[in-house]
C-alpha cells in the first residue's frame, strides 16, 4: 500500500498570503501536511492517535474556519477503497474511514515557508497566522 493514503486540494484563502488558492492536503501514516499553492506556507501536522472512534472525532474543531472534506482513499485499517471525511482546523486533522470509522488525529506541529523558485533561497519562517489562528 502507498504511504501516501488522501492527496487533494481545496480552494480557498490562505492563511498566509491571504490569497485564494489551492490548498494541497497529503495525509500519510507519519504526517499530514497543508501547502498553499501561492505563496508554498506549508502547515505540518504530526499523528497523534489511530484508533476507531465511535463518534467519529476524535478532537473538537475549535473556533476558527474548519475544512470539512470528502475524499475517496483507501482505508488503512479496513483495506477499503471508499470515502473518508477529513476535518481540517488550525490546531488539528482528522482523517476518517466511512467504512469501519477508523479515525486518525494529527496535531499542529511545524510551519514553514517553501524555498523561492527563482533564486533557490528559503522565503522565510511563518512567524504568525495573520491573524487567523491563536
């Protein structure tokens, strides 16, 4: 099985640049990562816990905008190729089979800017959220 299990984007503001674009989420066994496609401000979310969650959350949203998504991969746990729901927040992410509710929670870790494509130097360190997130 791939490492890589939900790969998708979702369009919307970036918390960074404050531009609309595709927000590039990858969610793997180790770590699941959200990169703006603009400005390349990647967010890194370490796992935290698996396990099969009755509720079907393992953690609150919080207070800020919350993605919720909608993504076909295959399960982890069960083997199933089908949907799984996936919760983004500024503190953590959710990943959920819809087949057997195996869930998987990854918390805020690491934030960073990608290099400059133009001259290869790092753009900086995201030092804030803009405002968006405590």
């Amino acid at each position: 099985m791939s490492d890589r299990f939900i790969s998708t984007n979702y369009r919307t503001d970036c918390y960074h640049c404050r531009q609309v674009a595709d927000q590039h989420i990858q969610a793997m066994p180790n770590r699941a990562d959200v990169t703006c496609e603009a400005c390349g401000a990647t967010r890194v979310f370490v796992p935290r816990i698996e396990d099969v969650d009755e509720a079907g959350r393992l953690a609150g949203p919080g207070a800020w905008p919350v993605w919720s998504l909608a993504v076909a991969a295959a399960c982890r746990n069960c083997g199933v190729s089908g949907p799984h729901d996936i919760t983004v927040s500024c503190r953590s992410i959710t990943v959920k089979c819809r087949n057997c509710r195996f869930t998987h929670l990854y918390r805020f870790d690491l934030e960073y800017m990608a290099g400059d494509p133009t001259d290869g130097r790092s753009a900086g360190v995201v030092t804030g959220h803009s405002g968006t997130c405590p």
